[in-house]
C-alpha cells in the first residue's frame, strides 16, 4: 500500500516575528496593491464629479426655470399683444 503525501509550497514562510517572501512575491504584492489603490481612487473621483456635475446641473436647471418664468409671466404681460 502507497501512501502519497502531497507537499503544498507555499509562496512564504512565517518566522517568529517576521513574514519570508519567496523571489518575485513582493513585486507582485505591490501590483495587486496599485491595482486596489487605484480602483479606490477612480471610484472617489468618479464620485466627486458626479457631485459636482449634479450640483451644476440643478442651479442651471433652476435658473431656466426662473427665466422661463419671468418670461412666460411678467415679460409677456409688458407686451400688451392683442390675443
């Protein structure tokens, strides 16, 4: 009867105080940790300029409104047109 053990490399070793990365670990660490980072930071931006586009949206909005208003109400009625 055969017994088959199968050893699992992992790609660190946890000393006692410290974590041992093998060759190439640290650099594709710091890859995954600029992908994060950077999907983090897209996500804020993208974020504050919908805030921003919205806040400009709404007063451009309200100001046609206003001006419609005053249009349609005071203007017209100075006009004096005969219908």
């Amino acid at each position: 009867m055969f017994i088959t053990v199968i050893i699992l490399i992992h790609p660190w070793q946890i000393g006692k105080s410290k974590v041992f990365l093998r060759a190439g670990q640290m650099a594709e660490l710091d890859a995954r940790r600029a992908e994060v980072l950077g999907n983090a930071a897209r996500t804020i931006q993208r974020q504050i300029h919908t805030y921003i586009a919205r806040k400009e949206f709404i007063s451009l909005r309200e100001t046609a409104i206003n001006l419609q208003s005053y249009l349609r109400g005071n203007f017209l009625d100075s006009l004096k047109l005969p219908w």
